[in-house]
C-alpha cells in the first residue's frame, strides 16, 4: 500500500471529499474557469453528497 493509499484510507469520506476538493481547486487555478465557476460546482458537489447522507 502507497502512503497516499493509507493517507486516504485513514480519512473519513467527509475528509476525502474536501481533501478532492481542495486538489480540484488547484488544478483548475490555471485554467479558464473563475474561482467562482469552482466554487459553485463545489457547493453542488457537496449539498449533492450531504444529501445521501441524511
């Protein structure tokens, strides 16, 4: 196993989410889409995934 793989293991899938998150946020920094277009997908992706949840 990798340490990323035990990093991401070890991690509650609320904790993964955000840890994709932050990563897709600077990813997409250099390219065409604003920080606002990121942030509004991520708001999405995230109410999305809170909803399975309850």
């Amino acid at each position: 196993m990798s340490k990323e793989d035990y990093i991401l293991s070890v991690l509650s899938p609320k904790d993964r989410l955000e840890a994709a998150f932050k990563i897709a946020t600077e990813a997409l920094k250099k390219t065409t889409l604003t920080t606002k277009d990121v942030e509004k997908a991520v708001k999405i992706v995230r109410r999305r995934a809170y909803e399975k949840e309850k």
